[in-house]
C-alpha cells in the first residue's frame, strides 16, 4: 500500500514540482477515510490557500491518478470520487446518503478467468460494489 510519504518521494524522484497546494491535496486524501469527490478536496483545503482554484484540484487529481497514486470511482453522472488505497479492495454503498466505506474479500480473479471464458473478453480488471444502508442511516442520523 502506498504511504503519504511513499507518495512524496515518488513525486520527487519523478522530479515533479512539490507545491504547498499538491502536498495539501495528497496529504487530504491520504488521510481521507470517506472517497472525497474534487470538490470535498477544494472545500477542505481552500481555507489554506485562498487564491486556489478547484482546476488546481483537478489537475492534481488527474496527475495523482496517472500516476498511481490514486484511483477514480465513477458513478455515472455523479461525481467522481477519489480514493488513495489503491490496493485490491471492495466498496459498501450506502444507499441513502452515498457514503463509501472499503472492505477486503478474498481476490476474486476467478470471476475474471470465468468472464473471459463466456465471454471472449480479454478482463482486465473488476470492481465489486455492494449497496445497502451504512450504520448512520440505519439509525436515522441521515433522513
């Protein structure tokens, strides 16, 4: 699993510029327990660095994922969210108020060998997403 600092020094060896806003974005998400979407990041950090712009947060997202630091979950139209953990894990869906929590399962490459087999597809990769009611909203603390 990558590490902040991992991170860091990725960013260094690459010799891309290492920017109070890039620190504060990747620190944000490295700590970030709930897939922020880019506007959470903006709205978090803008209080730092006043002149900022939400672009700023996108370039760096972008920049993040190209990399591998990050990865971006796509919902159809809703917005993008981004999470740090890029090691193999799953994600609870609460239908209510659209919080995401990770959990790990056993891989389930064999889902892909038996895609690829009934299907011709050459799999590159799955996402298991489960829906349901995170604790929150099961008690009534997000009606």
């Amino acid at each position: 699993m990558t590490t902040f600092d991992d991170a860091l020094n990725h960013l260094k060896e690459e010799n891309i510029r290492i920017t109070p806003q890039r620190i504060a974005i990747l620190e944000f998400l490295a700590n970030a327990k709930t897939h922020p979407t880019a506007e959470d990041i903006y709205q978090a950090i803008a209080v730092k660095f006043p002149g900022m712009s939400v672009a700023t947060v996108y370039n760096n997202l972008r920049l993040f994922t190209e990399i591998g630091f990050v990865k971006e979950m796509n919902y159809g139209d809703a917005s993008s969210r981004f999470d740090f953990h890029t090691d193999p894990h799953y994600h609870a869906i609460c239908k209510q108020c659209g919080k995401i929590a990770d959990f790990h399962y056993p891989g389930l490459e064999d889902v892909e060998m038996a895609a690829q087999q009934l299907t011709g597809y050459t799999i590159s990769s799955h996402r298991l997403e489960v829906y349901g009611l995170c604790p929150d909203c099961q008690k009534g603390g997000n009606n």
